[in-house]
C-alpha cells in the first residue's frame, strides 16, 4: 500500500458493510451456466480443503509448541510476502492509502486481530471440533451487540431461531471431553470480536477508506494494520526467551526444527489462501447459498478434526453440535427471509 498519496474519497463497497466484503461475507448474484456453477463449485471445495488444512497444521504446530501467540503472528505475516509479491508485479492493483483512511480501518483491523488471536488461543487450549462448536454461536453475540450498540432488533422469528445455537452450544460444552474454560472462553471473545468488527464496519460506509480496496486487497491491508499491533504485544508475553525454550523443548522432543518451521509456515499460507479463495467463492454466490456453505464448511472441519486427531464426541456432544450448527443455518436463512 502507498501510504501518503492522495487517494480519492472511496468509500467502503456496497456490500451489506465493508467489513463484511473483506471477512468473505459478500453474497451477489452469479450467473446459472454450467461453467460458472463448476467454478463456484471448484472455489467452495478449494475453501473447505485450504479450511481443513489450517486447522490441521494450526493444531498440529500447537500441539508441538505451546506458543499460540507467535503462532497467530507467524499466521498473520505469512500472507504479507504473497500479496506484496502481487501488488510489485501488477498481478493485483495496489491499494492506494492516506493516513486518514488507515486510521478509518484501524479499529476494524483490531477486531480482526482479536477475533484470530481468541481463535488460535482456543484451538490450543482444547479441541478442534470443540472450538468450532462454540464458534457457531457468533450470530447470538452478533444479535445481542447489534441491539445494544446500534439498536437494532430483528424480527421475533428470527430471536427464536437462536434458541437451538444456545442450546446445541450448551449441550456439546456440557459433554465435552476436552472441555476448558480456555477453550470456551477465547472462542466467545473470537465471537465478540468477529462480531463488533462487523458493527464498526457500518460506521465505513461514509467514510474514505483508500482506492483499489476490493474484498481480498481489504482484507490484506487489515492483516497488515493486526500484524503490526500483534508483533509487540505478542514478543511481550511469549518474549523470544520463552520461544527458544519452547523450541528447544520440541526438538529434544523429537520434533525436528524444520519440521515444526514447516508445519508452522503451512499454517499461515493456509489460513490467508483460505480467506482469499473464500472471497472468490462467496461472492459468486446469493445469501442463501452463502449460509448453507458456511454451514457444510463448519460440519466438514469438524469431521476432518475428528478423523485426523482423533478427538471423540459423546452422543450428547454429538448431538448438540448439530443442533448448534443446524440453528446457525436456520438464523442465516430467518435473517435473509425476514430482510
């Protein structure tokens, strides 16, 4: 980005809010052809397959070194290099940014960081599957923040369709048999914070945020503004002594130094290429659509979490997992229908 040029007074897109253009939260009608139902088609299961891959090598570096910190660093810089390399060569315009247009962005960018730091602090204190399952109640915290910030209230139908989230979170948590207040605890701040970087992202609608910011390039400038405040705060509380432990440990462990550097780089190129293929997918396609893939998407991490790390769910887990994933769908589809 080209900080200190003017740049014309662009405004956020005119998607449902700026901030949900570059957090793959779009929704635009597509085309019906056979080709572009094969492409939307491709980009949904490259999503889900790069999905799947963060959250293996994510919990696979975790497991290996307990430094969730660096490791959302590491996750956050890895995407720099790429886009950079897409922005020097014109493979991608350059955004184009004012001081004033970062400060628009910036409290949007801290709640991006924040809902990836509760993410990767929840997934190293409990379980994959786990945390999902309690991710899936964002769109209660989302409800209630909308009320109380911006007093704006949904329809009856659609409160009622929360009631199976809160539910189906609350069984699954009560059953859990890797259940932690950790877990629990950074995966609702993930929701807070996912879900306040939303009602900021109302306030852009007026304001100037830059040229050139389609979703992806967006989203590359906030992982930018979140890097940078990540970087301090994450070398204070696991300062490069305790890494170095951490390391050493893994490795008298076993683990071979580029082992854990490799699993730990995969981890980051899978989590930003995941987001950016998730643009291309959802904003293919209607809001409909857009729910019931974000709905498979969490159901198929959840079962590739299962098989791989072999984390077992009671029946009453189980059971309450799917409610809670079926009750986000039925919002999405209430909060469409009810418009």
């Amino acid at each position: 980005a080209k900080l200190g040029e003017a740049a014309p007074a662009t405004t956020a897109p005119k998607y449902e809010t700026a901030l949900e253009a570059a957090t793959a939260t779009t929704g635009g009608e597509s085309g019906g052809s056979l080709m572009n139902t094969l492409k939307v088609g491709g980009y949904f299961g490259l999503w889900y397959a790069l999905n799947i891959g963060y959250n293996i090598y994510n919990k696979k570096a975790l497991n290996i070194v307990d430094l969730p910190w660096t490791m959302a660093l590491i996750q956050l810089f890895a995407g720099i290099p790429y886009v950079m390399f897409l922005w020097a060569t014109g493979l991608r315009k350059a955004p184009v940014l004012t001081k004033e247009n970062v400060k628009n962005l910036t409290p949007s960018a801290l709640c991006h960081l924040g809902t990836h730091v509760g993410a990767v602090l929840s997934l190293g204190a409990g379980a994959v599957s786990f945390t999902h399952i309690v991710k899936a109640s964002e769109p209660v915290v989302s409800a209630l923040l909308s009320a109380v910030f911006l007093k704006q209230f949904l329809p009856i139908p659609v409160y009622i369709s929360l009631l199976p989230v809160i539910g189906g979170v609350g069984l699954a948590s009560l059953k859990e048999l890797s259940f932690s207040w950790l877990a629990f605890g950074t995966a609702m701040m993930s929701n807070v914070a996912s879900a306040s970087r939303a009602i900021l992202s109302k306030g852009l609608m007026n304001k100037p945020i830059g040229e050139n910011l389609n979703a992806p390039n967006l989203y590359a400038v906030l992982t930018m503004i979140a890097f940078a405040f990540l970087l301090p705060m994450s070398l204070v509380i696991e300062p490069p002594a305790a890494i170095k432990a951490a390391v050493d440990g893994a490795v008298a462990s076993g683990t071979s130094l580029s082992s854990l550097a490799s699993i730990s780089l995969l981890s980051g190129v899978y989590y930003y290429l995941y987001n950016e293929v998730a643009f291309l997918a959802l904003s293919q396609v209607a809001p409909v659509t857009h729910a019931v893939g974000n709905t498979i998407k969490r159901v198929v991490i959840i079962l590739a979490s299962v098989v791989v790390f072999g984390n077992q769910l009671t029946p009453l887990g189980a059971t309450g997992s799917a409610i809670a994933i079926l009750g986000t769908l039925l919002y999405s589809l209430a909060k469409n229908h009810f418009k």
